[in-house]
C-alpha cells in the first residue's frame, strides 16, 4: 500500500512540491479531485457572503486549494481533506506560529488544530470535552485532524456503549408458527398448501438492529478502515465487537436524514453527530466517497463563534440578534445593507456590530469597513426614530494573537465619523483560544463591551 502523504497548510498559505514527502503526480491528481468534489457536492458546514479577505476576487471555481505546476496554495476554508493517499489539513490563518513549522518536525502543530476544534465546538454545538483534547495532546501522537475527529467519534459512542445498547422497535416480517402480532392476509392467502403451517404475521420487536445501529456499525468500520493511529484502532475494534449482529449497510444521506431523536436515544446525539460529519455521503446516490472530510469557511466560523461569544458577555438587559436567526435583520427598510449583530434594549437598537476575519493594517479600518459600518448605523438609528437618527454606535469584532493582529490593546479603538456618531474596534484573543483558558479572552472582551455599552448613558 502506497505511504499516505500528508500536507498541513494554514490559509492562504502555499507549499512547493519539493517540500512534500511524496510523489507530485500522485498529489496533484488527489487534489484536483477534492477541487472537483468540493464544487459538485462536498461537504461545506457554512459559506459566507463576506468573502473579501484576500487580495482577489474569491473565485469558487478554484474549489479547495489552488494546483499549480510546482506548487500549491490554500484559500479561505479551513478544515480536512482524505482522497486516495492524500491528507491535506488547512488551519486557521490566526493560529499560525511565529516560524514556519511542519506536521512532521513540530509537536506545536497541535495547539492550531485543538483551537480550530474549540472555535467549531462553540460555533455549532458539537459538545466536544477539552480533556478528551487535553489526552490526545499529551499522548505524543502525530497531529492530525482527521484522526483527532475519529477518536471523538469513537471515545463518545464507546462511552455510550458501556452504559447500554440503544435498542428501539422495530417492525418486522416473519413466518411464525403461531399466530402473533398481525396477520398479513394479502400473504397468507397466496401461500401453497405445503405452506399453510405458518402464519405470515408482523410484530414490532424491540432490538439493538436498528437503523441507529446501522449508521454506527458502518461509520466505525469506514474508521477502521482509514486510521492510523494504534489508539483509535484499539477503541474501534471494542466497537467492532460490541456491534456484531448488527445488519452492514452502506452509508447513504437518507440513512442519516431519517434518524430523529427523542429522550429514549437523545445520548446518542454526540457521537452520530461527528459520524454525519466524517461519514455522511455527499450526495444520496450510494457511491463510495472517494473523499472524506469537511471545510467550513472561516469569515463565517468567525462570525458564528463571535455571536456565542456575545450571547455569553452581553448585561442580561441587553438582547442579542444575530442576521442569520432573525429574518428582519436581512432587509431593513428595503435594503440589503445588514449587520452581523444588532444589540437592542427593549425594542431600541443600541449597538450595531460586525464580525470581522481580517487584518487591520496600522490599527485602521479599511475605507470599506467603514462605509459599510456608517450605513449599519444610519439605517438602524432610524430604525429607533423617521425623524431623529439616535446614531448607534458601530462595532467591529476582529480576531487577535500574537503572530495576527498583533499588538492591540484590550480597551477598544475609538473612532468618530464626521457627523460624531462612533466606531469602535474590539479585538477577540484568540491565544486563549489555543491554550483553552477561554474565560480569559470573555474576560477582556466583556470589558470592552461594557466600556462601550457604558458609553450610551453618558
């Protein structure tokens, strides 16, 4: 079996063949075949309408990575990639070291990659335990996202397991020779006399070979089948046996659409979550995947980690509305103008505010960010009153560390447009982010928050 070729970059980043330990015919053609999926039906958690954090125009049709004859470059998606004997993780641009590291020299290429998982555990709910990071971190293992994704899948379902099977009824067709359950007319009145001994009945059994079941048993053995490391391995062939009986099937999307939860498997959410987001096919048509993984881009992880952030930190008078849960945030008065946030209190917007994945050059706010923040204020301030505009202050929320946005303070950038009404810059840590001491980085951007907010009543 061919070695796998594993290529970790961070976005926008780009790597000449010559640095990749393997064969660059083998690599170009996997990649090329990501793009292809990626544009027909691959796996995107997110896609954002803010794509503008790149020196041109993002062009979708380039799919993943950009292939050149002699090297290759990352876009804006973050997340992992397996096709054929290529692995390609691509990380956050934030979380990128100071000095140029590789997967396969520097131990350090973990802390990126538990951040990226932290970010998408509060982004999407994802219930991930930062001990069960913590373990995988200290067992010197070879950092790897997919793997690490294997193993909380496997560690949840095997948890899950040891307290109980999940069994539920299921209908079923059988000869009996006693009659039970219902009779099926329609089949008995067609049997032969040599046949006439047994009834055709259906019953509902309550059995573990259940549909849940089934996507389990498929999804560990799609695992077992792709890792590497002697740990997942291990905690896979326990599932192996703790599902024999359970009837193989291959994965398809509507195996995966018509699970519904309710108390009686609702622990089971955890690990068929992470099953549907390494396992489920693409599309319905019942192919094998020729490549496994997902992307999410990152301008809307960002926004969607920055809204948790802001449902956390706000004073509890305050209430949050988000673009994406609030229908009338997306057309205010007829405009397609929107902010990511409007902060209200009562039924008056206060803060405006916009989730911002870019680099502030010398502290400054780009001519773009700040006429599409001055008509955010414009709008809702006369969303307060027709006559009176109440100029709500705008907000911009970027991310900070200390290779990206370096340097910021912890209080807000202050800026004040021609007409007096305010901007304010308020950077997120995302070091704390790495190190999980996320309570530090809530601690520094509430007070921000509450400087500003405090500014209103003055």
């Amino acid at each position: 079996m061919p070695r796998l070729t594993t290529i970790t970059l961070y976005e926008h980043d780009e790597k000449r063949y010559r640095d990749i330990a393997g064969d660059k015919k083998a690599i170009q053609d996997a990649l090329i075949k990501l793009n292809k999926q990626f544009k027909k039906d691959f796996k995107k958690l997110d896609r954002s309408e803010d794509n503008s954090d790149t020196e041109d125009t993002i062009d979708e049709s380039k799919g993943v990575v950009e292939v050149y004859a002699n090297k290759i470059k990352a876009r804006h998606y973050v997340g992992f990639a397996a096709v054929d004997n290529v692995f390609l993780q691509i990380l956050p641009k934030v979380f990128k070291p100071k000095k140029e590291q590789t997967q396969e020299t520097q131990e350090d290429t973990w802390e990126p990659i538990l951040a990226f998982i932290r970010m998408l555990d509060m982004a999407y709910g994802l219930k991930i335990k930062d001990h069960d990071l913590a373990y995988l971190q200290g067992r010197n293992l070879r950092p790897n996202l997919y793997e690490v994704f294997i193993y909380l899948f496997a560690k949840s379902l095997w948890s899950e397991v040891q307290r109980g099977y999940h069994r539920e009824y299921v209908e079923v067709h059988r000869e009996e020779k006693f009659l039970r359950g219902k009779l099926l007319m329609s089949r008995q009145i067609r049997k032969l006399p040599h046949q006439l001994n047994t009834f055709s009945v259906e019953v509902h059994e309550l059995i573990e070979d259940n549909l849940l079941n089934r996507i389990f048993y498929a999804s560990v053995r799609e695992a077992l089948r792709r890792t590497t490391w002697g740990l997942n391995r291990k905690l896979l062939g326990e599932l192996m046996l703790a599902f024999d009986g359970i009837t193989p099937i291959h994965l398809r999307t509507e195996h995966f659409e018509r699970v519904h939860f309710t108390r009686l498997n609702e622990r089971f959410r955890r690990p068929f979550e992470l099953a549907k987001l390494l396992f489920m096919p693409a599309s319905g048509k019942g192919r094998s995947r020729e490549v496994s993984g997902f992307f999410v881009d990152m301008n809307k992880l960002f926004e969607r980690f920055i809204e948790r952030v802001l449902v956390r930190n706000l004073p509890p008078e305050y209430k949050l509305f988000y673009q994406e849960s609030y229908p009338f945030l997306k057309n205010q008065n007829g405009s397609s103008q929107k902010p990511d946030y409007v902060v209200r209190k009562g039924n008056t917007p206060v803060v405006v505010l916009d989730a911002k994945y870019r680099e502030l050059k010398e502290r400054i706010p780009s001519s773009d960010m700040l006429r599409q923040l001055y008509v955010y204020s414009r709008i809702w301030g006369y969303k307060t009153s027709h006559e009176n505009d109440s100029k709500p202050p705008a907000v911009i929320v970027i991310p900070s560390s200390s290779t990206y946005n370096q340097g910021l303070p912890d209080k807000p950038l202050e800026f004040e447009f021609f007409d007096e009404r305010k901007l304010f810059i308020v950077a997120y840590n995302m070091d704390y982010v790495k190190t999980g001491a996320i309570f530090k980085a809530d601690k520094n951007f509430r007070r921000s928050l509450n400087n500003i907010i405090g500014k209103l009543n003055t």
